[in-house]
C-alpha cells in the first residue's frame, strides 16, 4: 500500500511529496511523474533526497548509505563571508533545490526564520541532508555573528569535517579566529574556501597568507585563481593540471569546462601550475613520510609523472592529522567554483568511522548518540537533534537519558532538510537524526538504548580503561563532553504585558532556555523582576522579537545593561582578625590571605592553601574558608561587579577552639574586602574587564 501523501510548506505554498516509507520504485515512479505537471514556478524543493533525473535508488541505499560514505561537515566563518550562500549553491548543485537562492532575497534554505530573512544573516544553525556523487552529506550552516558563538560549538562538537569559508578581500577576521579555535578544541578537520574572488580587491595571495600567519596552519594550495576581481572566471586545479571554466552566459553556473593544461594552448600557465604542483608534492612530502617514501624512491627524477590519485590519498592523510589545510577558491554568489569544493569535501575530509573515538568500543554496537541541540516546533513539540555514534534508532524506540536517569520513547524519526522534514522508518552510525517525542533531553545529554546498557558500557570502560576512567559515578564515564556555555554579557528585565500573562512569559522563556542554552533567565530577588541574560545586544534583540512572533506575546524590555566583571591587577597579601564573644562563647579567628591575578580565564575564583594550613585543617573548617571567599568574590570595590580571573591563597589559619564555622567564614571575607580598600597604602587596582562580546572582538584584532 502507498502511504499516506506528506505536505511540504515552501515560502507560503503546498507542494505534495511522496513519503518514503513502505513504497515500491515502480509506484515512485509512476506517482513522481503525475506530480511533475503539480510543481509550481518559483522557490521548491526537489522531491525526494537521492533522486538523480528519474533515477531511482533503493529506500536503504537514500536513507542509510555506507558509514563510509558519509560525510558531517559544517560551513564557519566570519559573518559575511558568504557561508549561507555556499551553502545554498551546493543545495542547488546537488539537485535538492531547484531554484537558486539569494540572501539579499530572503529566500535561502538554510536561513528560514523571519528574523534572518529580515536581516540577511544567520542566526541559528540549520542542517540539510543531501547526495553528491554517491556521498551521504550532512551539513550544517552555523552562524558567524559572535554572538551567537554557542551555535557554532555545539554543532562542530558532534561534525566530523568543516569548510572555513573567508572573504578573499579581507582574509582572516576576528570571528574566524574565533570558529578556527573552536575547531581545533574539537579536532576537526577543515578545507578553506577563499570566497569573493571577483570582488573588487580580492587577493589569492593575501589571504593565503593571513591563513598562515594569523591562523598558524599551513595551507595546501589545491587550485589557483584564473584572474581575480572582475576579471575572475575559473580556477587551475593544480593535482590534475587542468583548467576550470564556467561559461559567462549561464545563469546557475551548471555549465563549466574542465580542459587539461597544454603546451601549446596555455604555456605560462602551464608553467605556473607545475611549479605549483612541485610546491604542493614537496610541501606534503615534508608532512606525510608514506608519500615522502613514494615521492623520492619511484618519482624522484620527475615529478609530473606521480598519478593525481596517490598526490590526493597523501593530501587527505595530512588534511585527516590536521597538519596542514587544503585551499580552494572560488565566488559563490557568481555560481564558480564550488563543484569542485564539494568534490572535496567527499575525497579530503573523514568519514564517521575515520574519527578516533575512544568511547564506542565500549558500546558494542548498542546505541550511543548525543543531543547537539533542541527545536520547539508548534505542532510537533520538542525536536532533538542527534549525532549517532553507534546503533541504530527506529521510530517508537525506548531510550535512556543517561544526564537525566530517565528513559524516553521517540514518536517519530526525520531527516533534517533545513525547515522541512522527512519521516525515515531506521537510521544508523554515523548520521544526524531529528527526534520527535522527546521532552526531557536537553542540549550535550548522553543517550543510550537502555539503563542496563549504559551500566555495562560503563563497566567496560572502568575494565579497558583502569584507573584513567574511574569516577565515582558509574554513569558519569559514559557522558560524552557537551559544550561549554559561555556566561552571559548583556542583561535586561523583562515584562509580560498584564500580571496574568506572568505564567504564560516563563513557559516561553522556558522553552526559549531550552533551545538556547547561553540565554539564562533569573529572577531578581530585591525588585521581583525576571532578568532575560544574553551573548550580546543582537541575542536578546532577537530573544524578544521572536517571543512577540511565534508565541504571540507582547513584552517590554527595560534599558540594556553590561554584565561587567572586575579582577585584580597585581597581588596582595593581608591578615585579619575576628575577636567575638557572643554570651558565654568566644569566637576568635586569625586568616592571613593572598590575592593574585591568574593568567588562565576562570569565573570562580582559584583557592590555594599552604602546607602548614592544608596538615590539619578539618572539612567543616575548609569549607567555611571556601565559602567566604566565595560570597567576598560576588561584589567587587568597584561597580560590585562579580570578581573572576582570580587566586586567594590561604598562608596561615589560627581558630580558638569552640569558634563557629559562621565566624570563619565571616573572618576570611572580611580579609578578602580589606584587601580590595588598601594595597601598600594605596586603594586597591582593579580594572573592569570588557564584556565577552568586546574582548573576542579585541582580541581578534590583536591577533590579526
């Protein structure tokens, strides 16, 4: 039986897909060519992802294709720099689109909230599944905005590969320092793409050279650029010597020409490229001792005879240890160059079962994934997007939260497509799912098929492992390493319109929290008031428009305040001394305390004690220290900003025996403040440090 017809929604009209599940090819393709006469001009999708013309694959090969030829990658770069409309090229290049996209329009793919549409920017990631030449892609488009950074790492936590896409005029930028560090906290492998070659004082060599500069990385030039600026029509690629060109009359950019370089036809050219191709094979000999074997023993007289296949094999090993960096270019917005950047993705970046991941042993093919991000959709509820790292998930599947000890059945499976969504009966190892009926799982929660399950791989780990793995808790080895959520910088109150609308506000802000962990909501204990805290003046700027459009709620913000921190600039050592007698009781404390300034960034501040302290000091006493420190860090001398970047050493420790732990705590934060009046006679130094925002921009600057 054929099932049920679904209904995509595209830019406000129905299109009918056929749904997947349970279908015969033969009735595929007698349905596909009734709806051909159906497809409306203007912005679809094509129908079904694989589909090639009117050919067919079998439901296994579209929906589970071989771990092997799998490919997750996401597109970072500064904002700018043309990620959504790389991004909606190699959509149109490999027949999901039909139509091609412009963000200038507001018709993309990827970018499908009105907020972004409005603004002609990126706001929050979006995935899309697609084929390329038998390759099983799953990519993600991330933001480049910084304040909207959070996007970005959760999602390159869970990628196996990324495209960093730069602006040829401008090279390296502030934010792409920051995604480039993001990426190599997480060991992902990258290929550049130096976009905009045909804007006005667009420079092959420059930005080359800020990617080795400023990026400390070492670039493998795999293409050149056959002009730049407008005079920009194609590329060399430099491993097979042949010569790219699109043809100027087409509109898609579909119709290019690949000609092998010639003596005759191309001679400076043809020299360029040689002298290119030495460099590249010289340059990956020095990195890659296999290829540096091959190169000096059977190709040491002439290296144009070494075979393009065993140059790229070499140019993948290096790109798979991170050792070097593959560089293509091209202009996107002009249609050029990104067929051969999607031919790389597939020959230089990994597969899923090409990432060392030393947790799946311990799994034994059960169900391991980890929840990278949440949507709240109206009609279907929470959807929880997850990487699949073993097993398998299936529709009505039970599942256990090993964060929240809970256990969960998903309702539905789907394939992401941006906004659209496709109902999948199974999926496997190595993909990107989007779960239905899930609605405890959070953002970097761990799941696994069963409680039983996840205790056996636990004990597996604490055997394969030893004392390397051993916690207290035998759950806490499983938990896969979420992303760390940065403190907010920016905050605001806000107001529902009426006090009835009070409960109506915290359910949305809830699920707003939910789908975006850096939003943090408080409530202020003096006035009452809830307190909406963000990464910045766009995030809450968004964070309140989206409140009035999607959950009809109209709310006020009060004026926009820095969440400013202070720290110390020098250090500086006191002793002070708590003499009380409360009724019969003497209460006496001497605390002699260091503080100093630190060089690693850390919130809470550093505590030390010296080994004169450290012999005898009992529990209940050392936690009277800690949380003295602690309450004397929330309010600087300053702006009674929240003190951070700091260490308070504890040198020397005298309590009268029968002194309360109240009294400790109160001696050593009273120590604390005298230090943050007087340091050599002289008021204390302290400087308010930038919020996030400015510092990653400043930052960004001094490195560039």
């Amino acid at each position: 039986m054929v099932s049920n017809l679904m209904k995509f929604v595209v830019s406000h009209k129905k299109i009918p897909i056929l749904h997947v599940n349970n279908m015969c090819c033969s009735k595929m393709r007698a349905s596909l060519q009734r709806l051909k006469s159906h497809v409306p001009l203007g912005r679809n999708y094509s129908s079904l992802p694989g589909l090639i013309g009117n050919d067919i694959k079998s439901l296994h090969s579209v929906i589970n294709p071989p771990i092997a030829k799998i490919r997750n990658i996401g597109i970072m770069a500064h904002i700018d720099a043309g990620k959504t409309t790389t991004t909606e090229r190699i959509l149109y290049y490999s027949g999901y689109t039909r139509s091609l996209g412009d963000v200038d329009d507001g018709d993309t793919v990827t970018d499908f909230m009105a907020q972004e549409r409005e603004r002609g920017i990126t706001i929050q990631s979006a995935a899309v599944t697609f084929d390329w030449k038998g390759y099983r892609v799953n990519l993600i488009d991330t933001p480049g905005h910084v304040d909207f950074t959070l996007e970005v790492e959760r999602c390159l936590r869970v990628l196996d590969g990324a495209v960093a896409v730069f602006d040829a005029s401008a090279g390296v930028e502030a934010q792409t320092l920051t995604v480039w560090r993001q990426a190599d906290k997480h060991r992902i492998p990258r290929i550049c793409f130096l976009n905009k070659m045909d804007k006005t004082g667009a420079s092959f060599k420059y930005a080359v050279e800020s990617i080795r500069e400023k990026l400390k990385a070492k670039p493998l030039l795999l293409q050149l650029p056959l002009g730049e600026g407008k005079a920009f029509k194609g590329v060399v690629d430099v491993v097979n010597k042949e010569k790219l060109l699109w043809n100027p009359n087409s509109d898609d950019g579909k119709d290019f020409v690949r000609n092998p370089l010639l003596e005759m036809s191309d001679p400076e050219l043809l020299k360029e490229t040689t002298e290119a191709r030495n460099a590249l094979i010289e340059q990956v000999a020095d990195l890659d001792d296999e290829f540096a074997d091959l190169v000096l023993g059977e190709f040491s007289e002439n290296f144009d005879l070494l075979p393009a296949e065993k140059l790229q094999t070499a140019i993948r090993r290096v790109t798979l240890a991170q050792t070097a960096v593959p560089v293509l270019c091209g202009s996107a917005l002009k249609n050029k160059g990104v067929q051969p950047l999607l031919d790389a993705v597939t020959v230089y970046l990994p597969s899923p079962e090409e990432r060392n991941y030393e947790f799946l042993p311990w799994y034994k093919g059960d169900l391991c994934a980890l929840a990278f991000k949440v949507l709240h959709d109206k009609q279907r509820g929470p959807l929880v997007f997850m990487r699949i790292y073993s097993g398998m998930i299936k529709p009505q599947l039970a599942i256990y939260n090993i964060n929240g000890n809970c256990t969960e059945r998903i309702s539905r499976l789907l394939l992401p497509f941006a906004d659209q969504h496709i109902e999948i009966p199974s999926l496997t190892a190595g993909n990107i799912a989007l779960t239905v009926g899930l609605k405890h799982t959070a953002t970097g929660d761990t799941i696994a098929s069963s409680k039983s399950s996840a205790l056996a791989a636990a004990r597996r780990a604490e055997t394969e492992g030893g004392k390397k793995h051993r916690r207290n808790n035998e759950a806490e080895r499983l938990l896969l390493a979420g992303v760390e959520i940065p403190e907010p910088v920016f905050f605001c109150t806000i107001e529902p319109p009426s006090v009835a609308k009070q409960p109506d506000l915290d359910y949305v802000l809830k699920c707003l929290q939910r789908e975006d962990p850096s939003l943090k909501v408080k409530l202020d204990a003096d006035s009452g008031q809830t307190v909406l805290c963000g990464m910045g003046e766009l995030h809450i700027e968004i964070i309140h428009d989206r409140i009035k459009r999607e959950y009809g709620l109209e709310t006020y913000l009060g004026p926009l305040q820095v969440a400013y921190r202070e720290t110390i600039l020098n250090a500086v050592r006191a002793t002070d001394t708590l003499d009380r007698t409360l009724g019969d009781k003497r209460h006496l404390v001497t605390v002699e305390l260091e503080v100093k300034p630190v060089e690693t960034a850390s919130v809470m501040p550093v505590i030390e004690y010296a080994g004169s302290v450290s012999e005898d000091l009992p529990t209940a006493s050392q936690e009277a220290i800690e949380n003295g420190i602690h309450s004397a860090c929330l309010q600087g001398p300053l702006l009674g900003s929240p003190v951070q970047d700091v260490a308070v050493a504890v040198h020397s420790l005298v309590i009268h025996p029968g002194t309360s732990t109240t009294m400790i705590s109160a001696c050593v934060s009273r120590c604390i403040q005298k230090l943050t009046v007087y340091c050599d006679g002289h008021k204390w130094n302290m400087d308010v440090c930038l919020h996030l925002k400015e510092l990653m921009i400043l930052q960004g600057a001094e490195e560039g």
